[in-house]
C-alpha cells in the first residue's frame, strides 16, 4: 500500500490526506466500481456523482508554483481517480485517447483550449474558461490544454487507468 494510504471496506486503496467526508463520498461512488471489469461509462458517472468539495482534497499533496500536482485518491486495475493541484501552470497541448472520463473544477478558473491536428502539429479550435462545479468530458481522441493562473483543484477519472507515459503531446501549429 502506497506510504499515507489507506483501505477501504470495498478494498478501494485512498489516500491518507483526504478527509473522512471525502473519502466516504469517494466509497459510495467508487465502491461498486471496484472491480477488474468497471466499464468507463459507469466510472464517468461515479465521477459526475461526486460531490467532493476543495478542502476534502487540499490536504493530498502541497501546491508546489508554477507546477501541477497530482495526488491519487483511488485506484483500480480497471480505473484511477486523481485531484490534481494547480498553482500558474500550463500542461502541454495533449490527448489521453481512450483513458479519459472526464474531470471536475473544485476551485478556481481553469482555462481549457481545445485544438485541431494534423499529424504532431495542433491548431487552437477554441477555448473556454471552466469556473467551480463544471464537469467537462473529453470524447474520443480531444486534444486540449489546461492553463491556470493563480490556484485551482480539480479531480479527474481515467479508465483504463492512465499511463502518463503514454499520453500524446502536439507542438502548436
Ligand atoms: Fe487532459
């Protein structure tokens, strides 16, 4: 088990930083999903379902400036929920193909761009700012940015689990 970790009755593995609210909001929703088999339908359900607030998560991991830091709450064979913590940073143009839900703004603005490609180069197609609240899916192959100036939290499901290895990245056109 993973340092500051902890199990729950489903034998869903959470981290030791959330709060007890948070990680028994994380159970009901994630609980039945615990399973090798979890189609990504019902984990991006489990993860619209999901009504954790900012101060569940804030205690994960520090906010470290000018980087994006991610702190697994839950994870299975099948699928692994992650907050992520901003602090003025901006990911590179990417896609997650098959692997991502969707995610959640718990906190702050997140400026989401969203591009057109031709073979590695990629061309903005539009961009939108995303404010506490808003869930986003990402069908298909989407190929997008997430830029945050100042602070925000967000939380995002990726079944299969993601492997950041194999995540995409455009250079801009
Ligand atoms: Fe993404």
């Amino acid at each position: 088990m993973a340092r500051g970790a902890n199990a729950t009755e489903s034998g869903l593995i959470h981290h030791g930083g959330l709060t007890a609210a948070g990680a028994d909001m994380i159970e009901e929703a994630f609980g039945p999903l615990a399973r090798d088999d979890a189609p990504r339908e019902e984990v991006t359900e489990a993860l619209r379902s999901l009504r954790l607030t900012g101060d569940d998560v804030r205690d994960c991991e520090p906010f470290h400036r000018g980087h994006r830091v991610r702190c697994e709450l839950a994870r299975t064979k099948a699928w692994v929920l992650l907050a992520i913590l901003w602090d003025n940073t901006t990911t590179p143009i990417h896609d997650h193909c098959e692997s991502e839900c969707g995610f959640r703004i718990l906190e702050g603005e997140v400026l989401e761009t969203r591009f057109r490609c031709e073979g590695d180069q990629a061309s903005p197609a539009g961009g939108r700012v995303l404010l506490p609240g808003e869930f986003v899916t990402t069908p298909g192959c989407t190929v997008h940015q997430l830029s945050v100036s100042g602070r925000a939290i967000s939380i995002h499901a990726y079944a299969p689990a993601l492997c950041l290895d194999d995540m995409q990245v455009f250079e801009r056109a």
